[in-house]
C-alpha cells in the first residue's frame, strides 16, 4: 500500500526526492569513515532546508497566507543562524528544522498536497531525520 501510494507520484518527484536524500547518506559515511569533517553534511542540510522553506514562502504568498510567508523567511535564517553553533548541536537543530517543517507541512498544505505526495515527503523526512541522527551520533 505504501509503495503504490508513492508511486502515484510523478516519476521526477519520486526520483528526485528519493535521490535527494543521497547527498546526506553519502555525506553521513564520509563524515562516519573520516574522509570529511561534518561541512558537507551541514551545508547540504542547510540548503535542503531552505529549499523546502521556499516552497512554503511561494505557497503563503500565492494564497496570501502570511504564516506560511514568515515560515518560508524564518527557517533559512534559522538554519544560517545555527552553522554557528558546536557543530554536534547544529545537526540537532537542522533536524528539528526539517521535522518541524514538516509538521507544519502536515498541518498547513494538507489540503494541497496529494496523498501521495504527502506520504513521499514523510518518507523523504524520516530519512532525512534518520541521517542527522547518524551524524550527530558521529559527532558526539
């Protein structure tokens, strides 16, 4: 049931989000092995998270809806603002972004999304969450 709700998506989507998330793998066993330092991780981290703040900042003003405006303006900021911090705490804080957006998502654009597509994004999250946590136990 799951994998024929996410086929239901667009071939690109699917592919793209599913390939997405192979930049954080990827970065997460380098940093694991230690071939690189946690800077591939956190930038890829904080631009993904930005693109997908983007999406609810086009949404908010599209529908004139500010809350998602400020979200759209905010998490980036946030995400900026965290590089910041002691590295191990800014992979915390960027996957606290990427689940908190989600729930936003989940909440706001529910009327929005497909279902299929609703279910490819916690799929692409759970992913996402599943390498900050590899990361941060790397670091720790």
């Amino acid at each position: 049931m799951i994998a024929s709700s996410l086929r239901r998506n667009p071939p690109l989507v699917l592919s793209g989000g599913l390939a997405g998330l192979l930049p954080f793998v990827g970065s997460a066993i380098a940093l694991q092995v230690g071939w690189s330092d946690a800077g591939p991780f956190l930038t890829y981290s904080v631009i993904i998270l930005s693109f997908l703040a983007g999406v609810n900042w086009w949404y908010g003003l599209q529908q004139k809806q500010m809350p998602s405006v400020v979200v759209g303006l905010m998490l980036p900021a946030l995400a900026w603002l965290a590089l910041f911090l002691p590295t191990h705490l800014t992979v915390l804080a960027l996957g606290t972004g990427f689940l908190l957006l989600w729930a936003w998502e989940m909440l706001i654009m529910h009327q929005v999304y497909t279902r299929g597509y609703a279910l490819l994004r916690t799929v692409l999250t759970l992913g996402v969450l599943a390498t900050h946590v590899w990361a941060w136990l790397v670091l720790v």
